[in-house]
C-alpha cells in the first residue's frame, strides 16, 4: 500500500478532523488500499466511488487522504442546515446540493470551479446508496460525465467494498468484529474522444455509462463476482431516489 504525503495546506477544519478521525477510523475498520497512486498527485480532477453506505464519505476521504489529496465533496445540502456542521463542512471545502431539483446546478458550477482551480472533487455518480438488491453499481447520474467533459480532467474511479459491513444500507452500526473494507482505484475513464464533441444529451450519457463501466469492473474485482448484465435502474424499478426505500410511507389520519 502506498501512502502519499499531503502537499496542500489542511486548514482549520482538517486540523480538527484528520487527528479525531482517523483514528476512530482505523479502530471500526482494517484496509486494504490498492493503486491508490492512480490519484493524481497535484492538479484537478474528479474521483469517482460506488456507493455503499453513509459511512462511504468518512471511508472514502481517508483513501484520498492517504494518496495526498483534500477531498471535495458535493454534499447534499440539508447537512449544511444546521450552522454549526454547516460551517465546518464549508470550511473543509465541501460544496451543497440540493437533490432532484433545479438548484443542484449551483453545486455544478461550484464543482466545475474547484476543479479548474486543481482541486479534487469527489463524487457518488450514483446519486445516492445503491439500490440493487446485491450492492452493486446502479445505473450513474450524469453530474461526474458533464463536470469531466466541462474541465477536460482525469476521472479516476475507485471501487469498493466493506464499508456496508460496518454500517448497513439504512442499518444500525455493527462496530464488532472488526470490519475489512478495500478501495481500489482504476485508470482514468478515457473520455478523450468526447471533449470535442457537442455535449448533449447523447454524449453525456455516453461518458456517463463509460465511468459506471470503470466502477463496476473494480468492484467486480475487488469482490470475485460478476455483476448483473443490466445496472439496476431505480427509476424503471419504481424505487425511492432518496432517503430509505424499504421504509413504509406513514399512512395519513381520517
């Protein structure tokens, strides 16, 4: 496993993050990190998880950490609500979106600014906790594909597995045992061919499903399985975008 020292300036909130979490990190969870190098060392670019579990934000900054970066997230935006955890996320870089609405293009223009200004962002192309019924990639929303055809950057995928062992879709933490997790990043998402073209609709989907391609093989990798031919659609399957899809709607008093 190779470790990447940090270059960049941490900040206030990272001072008081990085000593009180990651040990508590290393305490719930052991690791495996693999090609971590495959992370540009300076310069901006997007950097792409499946996602497993709520705990993937915690897990997946301590895996870009470790290979020398600050990570940016688009984070939904009813966690900047309260002004307390509102302002250190904000001071620790992260940009708010508002889901499923108009507004979320804001977090675009945000993101596509970061990474013009070398910094790396990252994002759950999914859009929120998998769907499908095993855990696997389902199918991505378009926001990673329109910010890399955007800025020209790297997209660096990274697949993993482990963390839906330490904290279950819409579970409750399960802290013993110990739990594994392993992240393991690919090559960048060749999109070369697609800068130049007009980005519509047609072509973002496409370097959409190129970057869900590159996910689904690292985590296909890392877990010894073969994913479905077809990526779970939420949408086509009448499933929840987000909050809990088993939860049962409250039924309305008479």
């Amino acid at each position: 496993m190779t470790v990447r020292k940090l270059q960049q300036k941490r900040g206030w909130a990272w001072n008081i993050a990085v000593p009180l979490l990651k040990p508590l990190l290393l305490g719930v969870a052991s690791r495996t990190w693999i090609d971590g190098e495959k992370l540009p060392a300076t310069g901006g670019c997007i950097v792409v998880f499946n996602h497993l579990s709520h705990v993937d934000p915690l897990l997946s900054a301590h895996f870009v950490y470790d290979h020398g970066r600050l990570p940016r997230y688009l984070a939904k935006s009813g966690l900047f609500k309260n002004k307390a955890l509102g302002g250190f996320l904000s001071a620790a870089g992260q940009i708010p979106v508002e889901r499923l609405t108009r507004s979320a293009v804001g977090a675009y223009d945000a993101a596509v600014a970061a990474v013009n200004a070398g910094e790396c962002v990252v994002v759950y192309p999914e859009g929120t906790l998998t769907r499908d019924p095993h855990l696997w990639p389902m199918t991505g929303k378009s926001g990673a594909a329109r910010i890399a055809l955007a800025t020209g950057c790297p997209v660096i995928p990274v697949g993993q597995w482990g963390p839906q062992d330490l904290l279950p879709p819409y579970g409750r933490p399960d802290f013993l045992p110990r739990k594994h997790v392993t992240m393991k990043a690919g090559d960048p998402v060749d999109l070369s061919d697609l800068l130049a073209l007009e980005h519509t609709h047609a072509v973002v989907q496409q370097a959409t499903d190129r970057i869900m391609a590159a996910l689904t093989g690292l985590v296909e990798e890392i877990r010894g399985e073969q994913a479905p031919a077809e990526r779970f659609d939420a949408r086509a399957a009448g499933v929840s975008l987000i909050g809990n899809p088993n939860k049962k709607p409250k039924k309305e008093r008479p």
